[in-house]
C-alpha cells in the first residue's frame, strides 16, 4: 500500500480523496494554485504545494510543476481526481518514468478509451452492442456523404477526442451534413487538438445508463450496479440517481454483463463507467469514462462500497476485495449537482457565499469543499456541491431530497437548486418518462 499520495485536484474530490486516504492510514499532499490558497482541501491534506497562479493551464493543469511537487514531496502516487490531467495520458506516463505511481487505469488503457473510435473497437471486439455508423473516422465531407447515404439520417457528427458536448452536432440530411462537417471538424480541432470525427446513428430520446466496474488489470471485472444519468442539460449532467429505474430485469442483466465483458476484455485496473445509451429494450455502447465519476457517491450509497478507497487499492496491485456475489444493491440514491450559475440562463456565478446551510438528518450526504465567507472561484468548473440522499425506495429517496433542496441554503451567489426543486417535482421525473433531451426540451417549452 502507498504511504504517501499527491491530490492533483481541487474543490470537493480534492476533499474526498484526502478523506479516504485518511482511513487508509496515508499520508497526503494538496496542491494548489494562488487563488486556493485558503481552500479546504490545502487546510486538511497534510502538506501542501502552490503549483502556479490561477488560471488552470498554469496550475492544476501544469504537468512538469505537478510531477516536480510530486518529487520533492516524496510521494508514492498521485490522485488525479476527475477532469484536469485524470485522463491524460503524458501526465500518466511522466509519472510512470518517474517511478511515481498513476491511481487510475494504464496509460494504455486511457489511449484505447481516450479515442472514441478505439473504444468502439474494443467494445466491438468485446461483444458490445454499438449504434450503427462508421467504422472508422471520415476523412472529408464526401465519404462522409456516401456514408451517411448507406447508414440512413439522422446522424450524429462527432468529434474521435473529447466530450462534454463538444463537437457534436445532429445532421438530418445531406444538406446539413455538409454545412456541419468543417465547422465541427474545426470546433473539434481547436477544442482537442484533433479534428477527427465519425458518423454515428442518432437517436432522439435516449436515456444514458452507466455501468460502474472496477478490474485488477490482470482481466478480473465486477460491476457495481448502474446509475441513470438522463437528466442533462445540453450533455451535462445535472441529476444522476442508482439504481437506474424503470429497465426490465433483462435489460439491467445485459448492460451489466457487457460491461464486465469490456472490463475483462481489456484487462482493466481501477475503477471506471461504461456509458451506455437505452431505448426501449435496447442498448448501445457510448463511451468509457476510466477515472472516478462526479456521480460516484450514489454508487457508494447503495453498495457500501468506498469507490476511491477501492481505486487507490487497485492501483498499488492488490487483488479485487469482492466477488460479484458479495457486492449488494440496496435502496435507492438520487445525487444533484449544485453548481455556481444562474438556475435558468446557466451564465456562471462566482463569487463569496455569504451565507451557508447544508441539510442533515438520516439518508443525507453532502460532497463540497465549500462554507460560509468561501470563494466560488471564476478560473475552474462551477460545481459547488453535491447533495445525495439515499432512501429504502425511489419514493423515499425524492422525498428526502425534495425537503434537502427546500433546506439547502447558498446565498452570496446563485445555485442552480431551483431548477432541480422544479424538475424532481414534475411528473416526468417521478414517473421515469425523461430522455437526455428532456430538460432542454422542459426548459423550450418553459420559454415559451
């Protein structure tokens, strides 16, 4: 086991790992820029570096001045959170030439799922159900045309790098294929460093289901059940809950059989999310997220299982602590994002938090690295905090959290609660009749 880890992170996962490593008896090191000085992950980690000014380029995201604070602080590993370097591959294997430890997946791993189309690839190679679409990336707009011709409208162009919605765009004719081709081409280019994109079949109302597995590397997988991830806005997701309800035992069986399938297949070590999209009785092979998700901690609620505790033991060579058998799925856990923007336009909100009440009680678990008098800086992600509650059911669980949010309190900026108060109270929502594009759509019609 590693004696000493480096968080290469800030805010609430920063503050979460530092947690876990605690129980682990290890030791810890924050870094931090000059704007989080005063941060709560730097006041609790048991050392602390400044990595550079505030702009994340110059800090979080700094390679060489991460790997140095590494080396001169002695550590065995570092954590890279999520988002920042969690999926880059030169910060995995400088680490590695540096004989420090990476806590997450290979750097060959992160290069298969880092691509889209090598991920498909290895999903295809694993018996995973893809959307139909090219086989490879398109190099210009007419192969691009001649393939759309043979696939059939509507299609999704996307971009082979990246996510977050970026160079993603739907196309329902050979019109607007060609219109679209350069400028996501270009959107991807400069978003990425890569231009690449493939052609994949589009479907309107999907919902995002997302397998949780862990693997040995050696080609030993479990799952950890699902979550629903559907309530998104513009591909962000802003509402994610576990189990996923309303699929058939059939269904839930299959997602999760394929997910350990790619697992296996491609020996995976650490923990990870296999996103899958769902319609109907189908499902199809979206992506591979291989670091811990944001939405992690509804998975821990309803297994009892701590997923970061579990990543650090994979990634210093122990053996999985659990068979398939022994990991339980019980009640239901829901997770809201509160992020720092105005709930209606989503223009960010930064700024000093004057006043700060988080709920309590049985079945309540808040993840933020925020307090009263805190800064919500403007340089990185506008996340908050995340509220959980955990219920014996679905209907105990949207209980729950609708009193939470009613007893949430953020002033100085504003949150996006109200927007979630109001999605969680629509029928839509407690009857399971949402898609990926349900909130986009809630919000048009609430225009109107």
């Amino acid at each position: 086991m590693f004696s000493k880890i480096l968080v290469a992170n800030r805010g609430e996962i920063a503050l979460r790992v530092i947690r876990a490593c605690r129980e682990l008896g290890i030791r810890t090191v924050a870094i931090y820029s000059e704007a989080d000085r005063n941060a709560l992950h730097v006041r609790f980690a048991d050392e602390s570096v400044c990595v550079g000014p505030a702009q994340a380029a110059r800090s979080y995201l700094n390679i060489p001045h991460v790997v140095t604070a590494a080396e001169i602080t002695g550590v065995d590993a570092v954590h890279p959170g999520y988002g920042f370097l969690a999926e880059n591959i030169a910060f995995a294997n400088s680490l590695q030439a540096h004989g420090i430890g990476f806590i997450g997946p290979r750097p060959e791993t992160l290069a298969t799922f880092g691509d889209k189309l090598s991920a498909k690839e290895a999903a295809r190679d694993a018996g995973v159900p893809l959307l139909p679409g090219s086989q490879g990336s398109v190099e210009d707009v007419e192969q691009a045309v001649a393939l759309a011709e043979q696939i059939g409208f509507p299609l999704m162009l996307k971009a082979a790098f990246g996510g977050g919605g970026k160079g993603m765009r739907v196309v329902h004719d050979v019109a607007a294929l060609r219109r679209a081709f350069e400028l996501t081409s270009t959107e991807a280019e400069a978003a990425f460093g890569n231009g690449a994109l493939f052609l994949e079949r589009f479907l309107a109302t999907p919902r995002h289901v997302e397998i949780q597995i862990a693997g040995d590397g050696q080609g030993g997988a479990i799952h950890l059940g699902e979550r629903d991830c559907s309530m998104q806005r513009r591909h962000q997701k802003i509402i994610e809950e576990a189990p996923a309800p309303g699929l058939s035992d059939d269904l839930r069986g299959r997602i999760r059989d394929a997910a350990v399938r790619l697992a296996q297949h491609t020996k995976y070590r650490s923990v990870g999310t296999c996103e899958f999209l769902v319609e109907g009785e189908d499902f199809w092979f979206l992506e591979v997220n291989p670091r811990i998700q944001v939405e992690h901690p509804v998975t821990e609620q309803v297994t009892g299982i701590d997923l970061v505790q579990l990543q650090i033991r994979l990634a210093a060579g122990e053996p999985l602590p659990y068979t398939q058998d022994q990991v339980q799925i019980t009640g239901h856990a829901i997770e809201v994002r509160v992020n720092a923007e105005d709930p209606w336009t989503f223009m960010p909100s930064p700024g000093k938090i004057t006043g700060y009440h988080a709920p309590g009680g049985p079945g309540i678990r808040i993840d933020s690295a925020v307090h009263e008098q805190a800064m919500v800086q403007p340089y990185y992600d506008s996340l908050v905090a995340k509220l959980i509650v955990t219920g014996a059911d679905r209907d105990a669980a949207i209980r729950r959290l609708t009193w939470a949010m009613d007893e949430y309190v953020v002033e100085g900026i504003r949150t996006t609660l109200p927007l979630q108060r109001a999605l969680v109270a629509d029928p839509a929502f407690r009857e399971v009749r949402f898609h990926t594009r349900y909130i986009d759509d809630w919000l048009a019609r609430r225009a109107r």
